[in-house]
C-alpha cells in the first residue's frame, strides 16, 4: 500500500519539475500581445523584465492562451487526489472493526463527545474537504481558458479566485497529510489478526488461478468455492461471507453486471480461447471443430481489439503455456479483421 502511494507521490515531483518551465513564464505583451505601444526595443524591454522577475520570457503572448493555469490546477487536482487516497485508507484502516493504523494521538484530539472510546480521524477529514475543493476549482481553471481573442472580457478573472484558494487548500492538506504520515500508529499485530481471520482462505483466488490452466478456470471457481463454503461450515460460521462465495464472476462494469450477460459460458469460452490462444488456431480451424461461427468470431474479436489494453497492463505472471503480452502480441496500429 504504502509503496504503490510513494510510487504515485515521486511521480508529482516528476510532474512538478516538467511543469515549472511552462509555467515559470511571464505575460507582458500590451493589450493584444503585440507590444505595438513600445516603439523600439520591444522584445529587449520584454526579456530584461522577465529577467528581473525570475520568469522565462515567452515565446509569444498568452494572454488568453492560458493552458499552462489550467495545468497548474489540474497537478493540484491530481496531487489532492493522492491525498485523498492517503486520508481515505487511514480513515477507513481507524475503523473500530478494523484499527491497523491510528493518526498521531495527543489528549483530547480527535475524540468522541458521545463515545470515549472511539478515535476520530480528524486530519483525515481535514485533508478530503480540502481535496474535494481544490478538483472543483481545477475545473473552474479549464473553464478560464475559454477566452475570446486576444483581449479576454471576463473568463480569467476565474483564476483570481480559483488558483489562490486551490493552493492555499492544497497546503493545508499536504500539513495534514505531513503530520499524519510521519506520527502514523501502525498495529502490525492487528493487520495479522485480520488477515487471519479466514484461516487461508483469503488467499482462495490465488489457488484458483493456479488450478485454472489443469482443469479449466470455471471448474476450478466452482471447486474452489465448494471447498470455501465447506471450511465455512465445518467452522460453525462464515469465515468468507456467503455473499463473496456466491457473486458470479463479474468485471463490475455497471451495477449487477455479470460475466455472462456478454460472454459466451465460460466452458466454452475456456474451449475456444485455448484453441484459439494456446494452440494458434485462426477462426476457420476452431469452427470445423464444431463451434458456432458468431461465437468464435466474437470470441478472437474481443482478444484481439483488446491488445492495447493488455499493453497498458503491468508485467503479470505467467500461469498458461503461452501468456499474453509476452508469447503473444497482436498489432495494434494496422488495420485486420476476424
């Protein structure tokens, strides 16, 4: 958890370093741009003012080009995104249910007036009101960059609000976010006792991805869940909750999407993708085996027009005779049909 944020974070200071040559610029080009009212040495004048200031002189005016504002606000939107995932995690880890991590404790901070024994998340809170402002005036930004020629009659005056208030809001929640980090209470014994709360079982998904290339990934599910649901009743309780063991395979798409209301069963799926996948067979071979043309058709068009996805997908491990990304790519860029 923590290193896949820290992972996130050292990409904004890369953002930040990428961002301060285009921002770091100055305006100063008269009322259109133009610098018509400085009858000599316009640009000279232009570049010893930057200069004084610290700026980079422009390449032309921006006056009511005003993209680099915008991206200012959109690193702040997405740097407060991050410290809003912190603030949430910690949040929902101070649970009573839960309590693995504690913000930083000090008499009288953060708790109850009706439940003294509960700890309150306060710079949790701090941290995602401040953060859900700051997207709205990111937007605001984007909306200031739709200016009318060269001499804007209003939209900019956005920023004058929006910028200021995003950055002072976007400090307060770094402060926040700085003080719970670094007095952050972990419990590991507590992280322990929760994962072990299942005897195992937890790690079900992993058992069943490493039967699926032997007996097929549907039997293997279904094995796997009836071996759950026996540990569940020979302990006298739900270790995994009856809800988790029934939920039908699904990508979660939309409320109560299934696998299955687009895709073929998955013994068939499983048949035809291992033609198709494993044995290099093209559409016409798997048809002659007796499978329905459409389905087949579908099946290789949904494996094939989702290569770029599988591109974008980190390195995975290798659990078929042929994976994906590795032993097999497909063209993404030219032109081919099923």
């Amino acid at each position: 958890k923590i290193a896949a944020i820290l992972a996130g974070m050292e990409r904004h200071r890369e953002r930040l370093q990428q961002l301060k040559p285009r921002v770091l610029m100055g305006e100063f080009g008269g009322a259109c741009g133009t610098l018509a009212s400085i009858e000599s040495g316009a640009m000279e004048t232009q570049a010893g003012l930057m200069a004084e200031l610290g700026l980079a002189q422009p390449d032309i005016a921006w006056h009511t080009v005003r993209d680099t504002i915008a991206e200012t606000g959109a690193f702040l939107g997405l740097l407060g995104g991050s410290l809003g995932k912190i603030a949430m995690d910690v949040k929902l880890m101070m649970q009573h249910e839960v309590a693995e991590v504690f913000e930083p404790f000090a008499p009288g901070r953060g708790s109850s007036s009706t439940m003294p024994q509960k700890r309150n998340p306060i710079s949790s809170c701090y941290i995602h009101a401040a953060i859900s402002v700051v997207r709205q005036h990111a937007a605001a930004l984007m909306d200031a960059m739709v200016a009318d020629h060269e001499r804007s009659t209003g939209p900019w005056e956005i920023e004058w609000i929006a910028l200021p208030e995003a950055f002072c809001l976007i400090a307060g929640a770094l402060k926040q976010t700085r003080f719970v980090l670094e007095g952050l209470e972990v419990d590991p014994a507590a992280m322990m006792a929760n994962i072990e709360l299942t005897n195992g079982l937890v790690m079900s998904e992993a058992v069943m991805m490493g039967l699926g290339p032997y007996i097929g990934r549907e039997y293997a599910h279904d094995l796997v869940y009836d071996l759950c649901r026996y540990r569940n009743q020979a302990a006298g309780f739900d270790i995994i909750p009856t809800a988790i063991l029934e939920k039908p395979p699904s990508a979660e798409l939309r409320p109560n999407q299934k696998d299955q209301d687009s895709l073929p069963s998955y013994d068939l799926l499983d048949a035809i993708l291992e033609l198709y996948v494993e044995k290099e067979m093209g559409v016409p071979e798997i048809v002659e085996r007796g499978y329905d043309l459409e389905v087949v058709r579908k099946v290789a068009r949904l494996v094939d027009f989702s290569e770029y996805k599988r591109r974008q997908a980190a390195p995975g491990v290798k659990i078929t005779p042929r994976a994906f990304g590795k032993d097999r790519r497909m063209p993404i860029t030219n032109g081919f049909h099923v």
